[in-house]
C-alpha cells in the first residue's frame, strides 16, 4: 500500500531513486494525473498480471485445484 502523495513528494525530493506502479488508489486516474510528471516513476495501466508468465502461473494454479479437488473426492468417494 502506498501513499501516492508521499511518493510524489519522495521522488521529487529526491529521496527516492525511482519507483513503479501497476495499481492506484483511483482506477483509472484522473485525466489531470498528478503523478504524471514524477520524475524516476513508471506508471502502467494495470497490466502487470497480464503477462505471458502470470498467465501460466495462473493456469498452473487452477490446474493443481482441479486436480487437488478430483483426488480428495476420489479419495472420499464422491462423484462429481
């Protein structure tokens, strides 16, 4: 969890070498972004969790559920 006025403030300070982020406390930010001139911040549109990697991790994830649940009723004898 960040403060986002905290940051601004940290960076153009220079207290803070550089940050990044994918979620804001307001989605989607305001038209007037006043993180938008930061300097040594990347803001990206919430797509962290859409790559090719989080995809796979995801698919993994839910295959190992359906798998843990087809063995525990197997196991306990219940049909599905």
């Amino acid at each position: 969890i960040v403060d986002e006025a905290a940051l601004a403030e940290a960076l153009t300070q220079g207290r803070l070498r550089g940050a990044a982020l994918d979620v804001r406390e307001v989605e989607p930010p305001p038209a007037e972004d006043p993180l938008a001139q930061v300097p040594h911040l990347l803001l990206t549109p919430h797509i962290a969790g859409l790559t090719e990697e989080a995809g796979v991790r995801v698919a993994v994830a839910v295959a190992e559920g359906v798998a843990k649940a087809l063995q525990s009723a197997a196991i306990n004898g219940e049909g599905w």
